[in-house]
C-alpha cells in the first residue's frame, strides 16, 4: 500500500525547485518551460516521497546553478533564501554518511565562484556549519568556509570566528595533523591584515607548536622553516611580547643549523637568554641582517632593554639596585627612572622605586607570571571558595530591616498576615514578626537564608503592602529583580487646591476606577492613588509610561488623549517583544558569532509571576 505524502507549494524544498527551474528557463518560452518545470517538480516530488535526500541536494544544486553562476537574476535575500533551504536537508540525511556527501556537494558547488559574492557564500556556508550534528562535517566545513575567503578575498567575514578556534578544535576532536593544517591557513590570512599582529604570531606559536620533534615530523618539519622565521620576526618587532617557548619548538631549533638562519636563531637566543651587551655586539657585526628582515636598530634596543631590566629583576631576590640597573641597561643614573616607568607602562613590572636608598623594589615580573603559567593548572591547584552565607557576610551578625505600618493599613495587615508570613519565612527564608507596641514589621536574616538581597525583596514587598497593592500583585516583588515601586504626589506635578485638586484626582480615576484600570492594563503595571499620593508598581519602563499618563491628566489633558497616546506607546512595546520573540533560535554565523536568542522578556501577568491578571 502506498504511502501519499502531500507536498503542495508550501512545501519549502518544492517551492525552491519550482522557482528555480522557472528561471532557468524562463527564456526558452512557456511552450518549451511549463513541461520542464512540470518534469523537475515530479522528480523532486518523487524523491522526497521515498527519502532520497542526496539524489534531492543533486537536484535542487543543479537547478540552482544558474543562480550562483548568474546571482545578479535574483535578490540576495531570495539567493540566500534558497541555499538555505538546500542546506537543510543535511538534517533529513538518513545516516552521517549521507549529511556528509550532501554537505561536500554542497560546498563543492558554493567554493566554485570565490569571487562572486563571497560574504553571501560564507554566510550560507556557516548556516550550514551549524545544521551539522557531525563533527567532522563542522571541521570540514569550517576549513571550506577558510579556502573561500582566502579565495575570495573576504576574510574580514570570517577573522571573528578566530578568537573561538580552541573550543571549534576541542568540539571537532581533529588529529595534530589537521590542527597544523588549520592553524597555517589561519596564520596566513591574519599576515596582511594590519592590527592583528598579536593574533597572527599567537596562530605561528600554533603551528609551530604541533611538531613534536618525533619522527613522524621529521619529513615535514623542514616545511615550518618559513613560519619559524616569522615568528622570531614578529617577537623581535613586538612592543609589547616580552616571553614566548619559541626556543623550545623543535620547529624552531632546526633554524640553529641552517646556514641561512642560523643568525636569526642566534638573534633570538640574545633576546630570551642573555642581555643588552650582547646584542649590541651582534649588531656590530650583523647591522645588515637586521635590515634585511625589516628590524629597526632604535626599537630592538628599546625592546633589549626592557627585557634585560626583566631579566635583572627575575634574579634579583626582590630588590634591584640603581648601579646593577645602569649596567645592564648601559644607560646614566639620571635614566633609571625613565626605564622603569617604561616597563611598569608595558605591564612587565610591578614595582616601586626608592630614591632614598637607590633601589627598585620588584613586587612581580611577567617571568615570574610566565613561570606559573609554564606550570599548568597540575602544579598548583586554584582555591575554590562557597559563597558566603549572609550572615557570614555580615561577621556572623543577623541583618534587620524595619517597615513602619500605617495607621490605615493595621487591620487589613492582621487579616492578611498569613499571606505575608508564608512567602516571606518558607520560601525567602527571613525571619519576620509584628512589632505591636512600636507599629512596624521587623526583619532579620536566618543562617540559612540563601542570598542576601532576600532581606531588601522582603522589606520591599512588604512595604508595597503598606502602599496599598494588592499580596497578589506586591509579591512579584520577591519572585522578578526588574520591578520597582515608584512614588509622587499630585503637587509634585502641578500646585493644585480645592475643587480642583478633587477634579484632578477624579481623572486620574475615571468613572468607576476605568482610567486608572486602562492605564495599567495598557502599561502592565499597577496604581494605588491615595488622597494626593500616587504609587506605582512595575519594570522600569512601564513605570515611566504610565507616570506620563498620569501627569498628562494632572496637567489637565483629557482621558481620550490620554488614551490615543497609551495606544501608540503599548502598540510600540508590543512590536518591540514581538521582534524579540521572533529572533531566529539558532546560532549565527561563525563571522557573527555568537547570535543566540534573547530571553523573552517575563510578563508581570504570567502565571506564577507574582501579578495578577488584568483588571
């Protein structure tokens, strides 16, 4: 018995096919287009009926050839549209072999015209990337979406997915040899982009760093020779790289007995081992090497210099004196202060000078912080510390908060005093009572009292009481850290006496209480008018809205303007969460990393919330 599927136009794979295969030959005519078109959608229909997904992705690229051949026919939202749909169906593939043979037709076909919009291929490309569940597809992707921009002279679009290279290469579990290969190409596109050089020699030690010096690198570390010379380079121009493992990088000393750069590896033996005298004599008799390889003398003594004060005070037992300090650096006495401004500026030292006695005081030096890090995380374990009690935070000593109670508020606090105690003592866990005799409520923190922001949620929730909410609407207090209660009085606004501070006050109620009840339906908030005070319960924002609502109609502005404008202002703040609710849930591009979706923001009438519903 067979199985009907219905796929109509909806359906998003169809409906590419059909538009598509119209374009392609919308030129040839209906007579000769209509069967054509006709015959694709059949094959395509036929295909997603039995679940062959990789004949469909063979299908669907072929019709859409004539789009990434010719992009110009079509918008960039539709072409993007398009191949988006096409990707997808690597989450139909029946196995992980079959996402992958879609994926590699897929990528096949988009790194055939590097040139030809190439921000829109990888931004198709890495909505593929994250379609995958494969992490060998991800790396494999990943390396495309790399040749594509080489290719396609757009690595602007993807430079930003490099500051997440370590955790990519622990998702994908790829060998030391992908690894290489990866961190290369990266290398070589960061090299011509001016303001990443701390990123490109960050990419050399790498690479670098994935030969071992085994005997399986000894075919292919002959080839590392041209990126070890950049990173000695790029060390030696820095300004600011003071230590690096450069010379333990087996990549790194074959250069000592290569003729051609041996010297280069001399050069940095003097700037990690030795000091400013030695470099000088290498420069004496080496002044060309240094031009050859873009070095400029000024700067390397500089550089030299600096890195023999931090030589200097990592083995000095804390204390350095001014006579060791103008030896070393072959500078006057008069300079010692200059050098040591210098390199506390560049963050190699932390020290202090004494003048009196002629000394520096070292308190740290970045080779000491190299040191500990050298050490890795097995030497020395970080302390991990629970978070502080409330009361531990306070020296053991309970904290209090008193609410004074009105004179009006007495009995309806004694009618409803459960209703407070319950969520207060059981769930914020804070101790409260009823003062009689001195009329307020008194809080104290417990031992077991979770966090201390608990005390101020309880004494605001219950001084929201005493304003006049309602438990139900006050007790959102304690369960959202966004609302807030906010107060004014009418002469605050507007000086008003007699029968007119009685007519603005009737405004500001309507008939039967339906303006004020518009007011916080319309802002989500809730009022309390008593006498000429005017509390108002609610986020940030809604408070603001619904305060200018509440002035306009002190100042005199009728309720219908009152309510075109609130109409305005909600209809705005609606479409405002609706654009966040709508946020794609899926992560973004790799060159736009990340793009995760917003919280929706909490409504103060959703169930449990605290609120209740509109009036």
């Amino acid at each position: 018995m067979a199985t009907i599927v219905n796929t109509t136009e909806e359906e998003p794979m169809l409906a590419v096919v059909r538009f598509t295969a119209e374009l392609a030959w919308a030129d040839a005519g209906p007579e000769v287009a209509d069967p054509e078109v006709t015959r694709l959608c059949l094959e395509a229909q036929e295909h997603i009926l039995a679940g062959r997904w990789l004949d469909m992705a063979s299908l669907m690229l072929a019709s859409a050839d004539l789009l990434l051949t010719s992009p110009s026919r079509v918008p960039d939202k539709d072409l993007e549209c398009i191949l988006s749909v096409i990707c997808s169906l690597v989450t139909k593939a029946r196995s992980e072999d079959q996402a992958l043979q879609i994926t590699d037709l897929i990528c096949a076909k988009l790194t055939q015209q590097p040139d030809d919009k190439p921000a829109l291929r990888l931004k198709v490309l890495f909505s593929l990337y994250n379609l995958l569940p494969s992490p060998y597809g991800k790396a494999f992707v990943y390396k495309k979406a790399l040749e594509l921009a080489t290719a396609g002279k757009a690595t602007k679009c993807i430079i930003p997915s490099f500051k997440n290279i370590n955790s990519f290469v622990s998702e994908w579990g790829i060998g030391n040899l992908e690894q290489r290969e990866l961190y290369r190409a990266i290398a070589r596109i960061l090299k011509d982009h001016k303001g990443m050089t701390k990123e490109y020699f960050n990419f050399l030690n790498k690479y670098l760093a994935t030969f071992k010096g085994s005997d399986d690198d000894s075919a292919t570390i002959g080839d590392a020779k041209e990126e070890a010379v950049a990173a000695i380079i790029e060390f030696v121009k820095s300004s600011t790289l003071f230590q690096c493992d450069l010379l333990n990088m087996p990549a790194v000393a074959q250069l000592e007995k290569d003729e051609k750069y041996q010297l280069l590896y001399e050069l940095l033996k003097i700037f990690l081992t030795k000091r400013h005298d030695s470099y000088l004599e290498f420069q004496t008799a080496n002044s060309a090497l240094l031009k050859d390889y873009g070095l400029v003398h000024e700067d390397c003594i500089t550089k030299m210099r600096l890195m023999s004060l931090l030589d200097l005070s990592s083995h000095c037992s804390g204390e350095v004196p001014y006579s060791a300090i103008t030896s070393a650096l072959q500078i006057n006495d008069d300079e010692v202060e200059q050098w040591i401004v210098k390199a506390i500026a560049f963050k190699i030292l932390d020290c202090r000078v004494d003048q009196l006695n002629q000394t520096v005081v070292v308190r740290y030096s970045s080779a000491e912080m190299a040191v500990d890090h050298a050490a890795g995380p097995a030497s020395v374990e970080k302390p991990r510390f629970d978070a502080l009690m409330p009361s531990e935070m306070s020296g053991g000593k309970p904290q209090f908060r008193k609410v004074p109670v009105p004179q009006h508020r007495f009995a309806p606090l004694k009618r409803c005093w459960m209703e407070i105690y319950t969520p207060v003592y059981e769930h914020m866990k804070v101790d409260i009572r009823m003062n009689i005799k001195a009329r307020r409520v008194e809080l104290k923190t417990r031992k077991d009292t979770p966090d201390v922001s608990n005390l101020q949620k309880c004494a605001d929730f219950v001084h929201a009481f005493m304003l006049g909410f309602d438990i139900a609407d006050a007790v959102a207090l304690l369960r959202l850290d966004d609302l807030y209660v906010d107060s004014f009085e009418i002469k605050d606004v507007k000086t008003l006496q007699g029968e007119h501070l009685s007519r603005a006050i009737g405004r500001l109620s309507g008939k039967g209480g339906k303006t004020k009840y518009a007011i916080e339906n319309s802002t989500r908030t809730r009022i309390v008018i008593a006498d000429t005070k005017i509390h108002i319960l609610g986020s940030f924002v809604n408070i603001k809205v619904a305060r200018d609502s509440l002035c306009s109609l002190i100042l005199g502005s009728p309720a219908g303007k009152v309510y075109s404008k609130l109409r305005a202002v909600s209809a705005r703040l609606a479409e405002r969460r609706l654009s966040v609710l709508r946020r794609p849930s899926g992560r973004g591009s790799a060159g736009d990393r990340p793009a995760y979706p917003a919280a929706p923001p909490v409504s103060l009438y959703a169930p449990g919330s605290g609120m209740s519903s509109g009036r």
